[in-house]
C-alpha cells in the first residue's frame, strides 16, 4: 500500500531542495574569478547551505518514515 507524503514532511523536502540548489549555486560561481571576499563567502554558505539542506531531507525523510509506522 502506498501511503501518501504528509503535509509538513512535503514542505521539509520542498526547503530542503532550495537551500541544496542554493548551496550548489553558490559553490559552483567558485568557478569564476571573484575577489577574495567574494569566495569566503560563497564557499562558507555554500557549504552551510548543503550542510543544512541535507540535514533537513534527512530530517523529512525520517518524519515521513514515522508517520508510515504510527
């Protein structure tokens, strides 16, 4: 039996992609010369960015699992 996606573990997905695409975003304007400024910041919230976006799919992927058992 398929279960269907519960509301807030849909809305944890949906912000977990916006801070991955951001963070990817972010790393991948690296390629391009920027001042040194310019690549601390993008470098350190990239990462932060990707760090967070996975935590929170992890995060809804685990409230999505739950859900199924209760």
């Amino acid at each position: 039996m398929i279960e269907t996606l519960p509301l807030q573990s849909t809305i944890m997905f949906v912000v977990a992609a916006v801070f991955l695409l951001a963070g990817a975003w972010l790393l991948i304007q690296l390629r391009h010369p920027q001042g040194p400024a310019r690549v601390y910041v993008y470098r350190m919230a990239g990462i932060m960015a990707l760090a967070g976006g996975s935590v929170l799919a992890i995060s809804a992927w685990s409230m999505w699992q739950w859900s199924l058992n209760a």
